[in-house]
C-alpha cells in the first residue's frame, strides 16, 4: 500500500501531469443533497441546478464573475501586526492563519480588486468565507479602507460583498475597532458622492454586517443568505424558542424591509451596471452601457434581460 | 444588599468582624478602638493585594458587580436639571438604553448610556442593559439632537452586548448598531464615552465611537464576552478564564494597544465600595476631556475622530 501510494502514484502523476485530475469531479449539494459535476457547477457560477442553493464561493470567483470580461487589478494590502495579541485558544492563532492560507490560497479574507463594470470603473472588497469564516480583523478592516481610498482616488463605485462570521475574535479588540474603522472607510465613498453598493451573501453577520456591511447606498442580497446580527444559536438560548427555518434568510430580510433586493447571483453584474449606471450617468446624453451587451458570459440559467426589471424591486413588507 | 465576589471572601469576614466589634462596642468600655482599628488596617491591606494583582476573570466579576454604579448613579451625581428623553420615533421606548439632557458642571449636555438597573425588577425593565434596535435608534436621535444644538455628548458604557432576540433582529439590530456608529462618527460636537462596567462587543462601541474613551480601571471591554470566546475556540464554556486571558480586555491592556485614551483609577476594591468617589473621579476625567475639545471647531472635532481610529492598530509596524 504504502509503496503504492508513495511511489507508483507520484511516478503516474508526474508522467501524466497532476492538472488534469482534480481532485473531485462531484460536488454535493448541501441544500438537496443531490451530486453536481464540477464543470457543470461552476459553469452556473456556483448554483446547484437542482434547487437554485448558492454555495459559498472564493473571493477571487466572485471577482471573475463580476468585472468586464473577468478583467482586474488586485490591490495589495498593507501589513498589518500579524498577531498583535499572541492569542492562542486550543492552537495558536498564527498556526490557524497559517492554516486558512494554506486552505484558502489568500494571504487574508479579503481581496480588493479594480477594474470596470459596465465600461464603469469599480473598486470592489470581496469577503474570503474559506479564510477564518471570513472574519474582520486588522487585514480585513485596513483592506476596507484600502478599498475606500482606492474608490475616493480613481472616481470610482465601491462594492463590498461580504461574507463573514463576524469580527476575529483572535484580535480581540483589534478586531472590533474595526467597525468603526470600517464604516469612516464608507463614509468616505459617500462624501465624494460616490455609490457604494453592499451584495450581502452567505454568512453576513455580527461585526461584520453591524458596520459597513448595513451602510451602502444599495443593499443586495443574494438568494438564501444569512444575514444578521446575532447568531441564530444565540438567539435560541436567549429566547427559549425554536425559529422558524428562513430566520435571517435574505427572503425574509427584504419582507422585513431590511435590504432592497434579493438577486440570485447569475444577475448580479447586470444588477450592478445598472444600479451604477443610474446613480452615475444622469443624463440622457451621457453614455449608459447597455445591459444586454454585457453579461452574456455569464448568464447560464438567467431568465432573459428584459424580464429583469420586476425581480429586483423591493417588496412591500405583508406583516 | 452587599454582595462579595468569591475572591473577596477573606476581606468580607474581616470586615463581618469589625462589624460585629463595632455593635459589642455600644455596650462596653472596653478599647475596641484600637482593636477595630487593627482590623480595618488589615482589611485594606488585604484588599490592596488583592486589588492589586486581580486577574483578567476576576476583573469581568468586577466589572459586572451588582453593587457596582450603573449608568443612571453617575447621571444622580453627575447630571444636573437631568431631562430624560425617550423613544425612537418609530416602534418603541428602549430602556436599556437611558438618555437626555442636562447640565454638566455648568454646560449643558447630551448624556446616553447603557443601563443595566440594580434590583430584580429594574433589571427586567431595563433588559440587564441589552439594548434592541430601537435603543440604538434613540441614541442616533439624542446625537443628531445634540449636533443642532452643538452640545457634547457624553455616552457612558456598560452591556453585556445587544440584545440577541428574535425581534431585534428583524427590526434590524446590524443596521441600528452600524448606524449608531456612524452618528457617533458624524457628529461635529464632543464625545466622550467612559466604559463604566461591561463594554460588550458591537453593543458597546455603537456608543464609544468618540473622540476620547475613558475606561475605569476594573472595567473590561471585549469583541466577546470570555464565555462566547470560549464556546467557540475552546468549545468549552468553563475556558471562560482562560479566554479572558487571552482576549486582552482589561483597561491596561487597551491602553497599551491605543484602543483607548485613559484609565479612570477606581477606589480601592472597587467602584462598588465607593460610588461617590468613582463619580467624582468619572466626573473629574470627562470634564478634562470635554475642556480639551471645547475650543476646536466641528469640522476638526469630526477630522480628528476619524483620524484616530484610522490610524489605531497602525502603530509599530513598517
């Protein structure tokens, strides 16, 4: 066995080449429990085609989804004090980041990326949930503010998707100035007149959706995503009650009047160009991207762009 | 009722003894003096070293002491002609969460705070100080108040965090918190927050967004509460001290980090042993604060605010 797999395998591989075997052809569904083929997933950005469930997704997917022709530049992050606290639990904090790197393939869970939308130049912040469950410490909130700056110097829209537990508790209070730290960051986007947008995907809660993430001028969310403040657990204990399945659902959040739309994510790039678009180019003169013209790459099961209008508008809340 | 913390014990018989001394001394000609005297030097100089080297843990016990003065004992001793406002205008009176106006040493101010209440009923009324949306909303209210006005406000701090009910979180418990932090951040007037007890994660800073924040000496400010902390890392709530360790809660730890501005030193043993003297030494450290602000203008009072948050955590490195 062992002289099977620590030899002949590696032999095999480096004759073959490793890239044309992945690793796992077949995903399972988490929602229906139904087997998805690799390709066929990330073909539908992620979206089980059985049940319209959508994954969490890295970063960097996110990024190829939404800007013109998968097209940006990274925004390197400054350094920040790596383990200010010394901060060890069960394990080191600076072995579980080590982990999360290794894990995520990002040195943080966020990335920050330029580029244009629509023909539109747009900064976005995206959330690595595989890196700590996307939580806010000193790297998250400094790339905020990155982002913002960013935004303010290049004219452009700012768009934050989040997906994040929370603050890092590893940082302890170094985390949770970052939501004051975060919310001046988008502030600033605010005061140059600029759009800032929040896609608030699954997970959003805690720190995280208690600043920047409840502040844009837009609020998105996509289909199914918890969103909240206090974990759903928590809020059992404390109330001695069982909550009802679509608690903190997306769904729900917009019935209780809490974002403006829910958007599944195959019409987030078109929902964006548009948004930007109206909140940008005012006049009829002005060029205004057309939306038809984009989103053709990325559109798999997406009704087609003229019964678009009607999904987004927000609903009038029933209770 | 006086209430000891487990720590407190030998210092609690000592001062048992000197009590019943004192009642045998009515009757008697005895020199009790001296000896109650001896026993009260000793006292204190057990509570001295027991002060002095209090752990992360047994400061949390501290500052959630039952004894311990509360938002609305600072506003008593504090806070003349003390107006209280109320309500959200929008869905409800939030009483964890008191405000209003008042004269401060002669200025008139706007004062919010957490509070917890000190008996049974008081407690439930004011929900131990965990406030829902709407309290969050009536902070915004009494701040964008203040700013027209260009009166300070002064917010004094202590929850165990926001209220995580069902209800909060479908009025929007995230967005009220983000926003009260942005009022906090937005106002063109002082603010100072003292964290008086518990500063208790999101809950705490949506008050103490400010241009300076006091903490007193035994009080502890947190991402999460020791025991949270140590269900999710350790998934063991007992690793409660453990966790209080290793999250750096105490005033001295966050001064070093710069997370806050100052230490309001407490009399020996604690707030709880001398309400009076912390008030004063409360009083005593937000009127050198709002003495330093009173001379800039708003712009600059919003600037440096914002200035200083920015730059926390940027310290020491390349």
């Amino acid at each position: 066995m062992s002289w099977l797999t620590n030899f002949v395998r590696p032999k095999i591989q480096a004759l073959v080449g490793k890239k044309d075997v992945p690793e796992n052809l077949w995903h399972r569904c988490p929602a229906c429990d139904q087997m998805l083929f690799h390709r066929e997933l990330s073909d539908n950005l992620h979206v089980c085609h059985h049940c319209s469930c959508h994954m969490r997704i890295s970063a960097v997917t996110r990024l190829d989804m939404l800007f013109d022709d998968g097209k940006y530049e990274r925004a390197k992050l400054p350094a920040v004090a790596a383990d200010p606290l010394k901060f060890r639990d069960t394990k080191r904090y600076t072995e579980r980041l080590r982990d999360a790197e290794t894990r995520a393939s990002e040195p943080e869970a966020i990335v920050i990326a330029s580029g244009e939308m629509g023909g539109v130049p747009t900064v976005v912040a995206a959330f690595d949930f595989s890196f700590m469950g996307g939580s806010m410490g000193q790297a998250v909130g400094e790339g905020l503010v990155v982002a913002a700056r960013l935004a303010c110097d290049q004219g452009a829209a700012l768009i934050a998707i989040p997906a994040s537990g929370g603050a890092r508790m590893q940082e302890g209070m170094l985390s949770l100035i970052q939501m004051p730290r975060t919310v001046i960051a988008v502030e600033q986007v605010r005061e140059a007149g600029l759009p800032y947008i929040v896609i608030l995907t699954d997970p959003t809660t805690g720190g995280v959706s208690a600043s920047f993430a409840m502040l844009g001028d837009i609020q998105i969310a996509e289909p199914g995503a918890m969103i909240g403040f206090a974990g759903r657990r928590v809020i059992e204990d404390t109330i001695r009650e069982e909550l009802p399945d679509d608690f903190q659902q997306a769904e729900r959040m917009l019935d209780h009047g809490l974002i403006d739309m829910v958007v599944p994510r195959g019409e987030l790039r078109d929902t964006l160009i548009r948004v930007i678009s109206l909140l940008r180019q005012k006049t009829p003169g002005e060029l205004v991207p057309k939306i038809a013209e984009t989103g053709t790459t990325l559109a798999i099961e997406v009704p087609p762009v003229d019964a678009l209008p009607g999904d987004g508008a927000p609903v009038a809340s029933s209770d | 009722m006086r209430h000891f913390l487990d720590f407190e014990k030998s210092v609690a018989e000592l001062e048992g003894k000197i009590e019943e001394l004192r009642h045998l001394s009515d009757g008697e000609e005895l020199n009790i003096a001296d000896e109650v005297g001896k026993l009260q030097t000793q006292a204190e100089k057990m509570l001295r070293q027991t002060y002095d080297k209090l752990t992360p843990w047994q400061r949390v016990q501290v500052a959630r002491h039952p004894n311990r003065p509360h938002a609305s004992d600072y506003i008593d001793a504090l806070i003349t002609d003390f107006t209280p406002l109320a309500g959200d205008r929008a869905y409800a009176e939030d009483r964890a969460i008191i405000g209003g106006l008042g004269r401060f040493r002669g200025w008139s101010v706007a004062v919010i705070g957490h509070e917890k209440g000190n008996d049974t009923d008081s407690r439930i009324d004011h929900n131990f100080g965990m406030a829902r949306p709407e309290g969050y909303r009536k902070a915004q209210r009494l701040m964008a108040m203040a700013d027209r006005f260009g009166l300070p406000v002064i917010t004094l701090v202590d929850t165990p965090g926001a209220y995580p009910g069902a209800g909060a979180e479908e009025r929007g418990q995230a967005e009220a918190i983000a926003e009260s932090i942005r009022s906090c951040l937005g106002l063109r007037v002082p603010l100072v927050s003292v964290v008086i007890g518990e500063g208790g994660s999101g809950g705490a800073i949506a008050l103490a967004a400010a241009n300076t924040v006091l903490m007193l000496e035994h009080s502890v400010y947190s991402v999460i509460s020791p025991e949270g902390c140590a269900s999710i890392l350790w998934r063991d709530g007992e690793k409660a001290r453990d966790a209080a360790e290793a999250l750096r809660i105490t005033s001295h730890d966050l001064l070093e980090f710069a997370v806050i501005d100052g230490i309001i030193d407490e009399p020996l043993g604690g707030a709880h042993r001398d309400s009076e003297a912390t008030a004063k030494s409360v009083g005593d450290a937000v009127a050198t604060a709002l003495d330093g602000l009173r001379g800039l203008d708003g712009d600059t009072l919003r600037t440096r605010r914002r200035e200083k948050f920015l730059e926390m955590g940027r310290n020491g490195l390349a």
